[in-house]
C-alpha cells in the first residue's frame, strides 16, 4: 500500500502544486516546503486533500514538518493513520458520511 499511498500523493502534488509538470517533482524525501512546491496555504490544501481522499481525521497538532514536509513524511504519515483506523485501502466507502473539515478556519502549527 505504501507505494499506491505515494502514487497518490505525488499525483495531487504535480496537479494541484505543479501544474501538471512532472519534471519538477522532487525526489520522495526532499522538502516540499524548500523547494517553494507547498507554502502555508498549500499545507492547508494537502490537510483537506488527506481527509477528503483517504478519509482520515488530521488534528491541528499532527500538521508539522514531521507528518508533511516531504512525501515520504506525507506517504508515512498517512499509513500510520490507515493502521489505526484498520482501513486496508486507501478510501473509504462514500457512505461514510463525511464532509470534509473546514480547514479555512485551522491553524497549523508549522508555517514553513
């Protein structure tokens, strides 16, 4: 699953950050924040795209350089998360009934 989880994450990232240039996506263990891919907004972008996509909760104390500075952090960070939760894919059924957060409102804890 890691490797499906990273497909994943690095398909939302050229998509949403990188506009479709593949040539610039880093390498899994470099820092997005340094290499200006994500900023602070952009975190705010990766939260809601990991809670609407593989249905995980993330708290305002998980979001740190630890869990989302690279996508080797990111992909770790969400295994960890589908284990506690006993998911053995990655999304879960629509009926599960949630919205989403509202992550205008969060406050991360790490602004790169």
């Amino acid at each position: 699953m890691p490797n499906s989880v990273n497909t994943e994450i690095r398909s939302f990232i050229v998509e949403t950050f990188l506009l479709g240039d593949h040539s610039q996506l880093p390498d899994d263990d470099v820092s997005l924040t340094d290499r200006d891919i994500v900023d602070s907004a952009g975190i705010l972008e990766l939260v809601s795209f990991l809670e609407e996509h593989f249905d995980i909760p993330v708290a305002d104390p998980e979001i740190v350089p630890e869990n989302f500075d690279t996508i080797a952090r990111l992909a770790a960070f969400i295994t960890g998360k589908l284990a506690q939760q006993g998911c053995s894919r990655g999304k879960a059924p629509a009926a599960s009934g949630r919205t989403g957060g509202n992550h205008a409102a969060k406050k991360a804890s790490w602004v790169p």
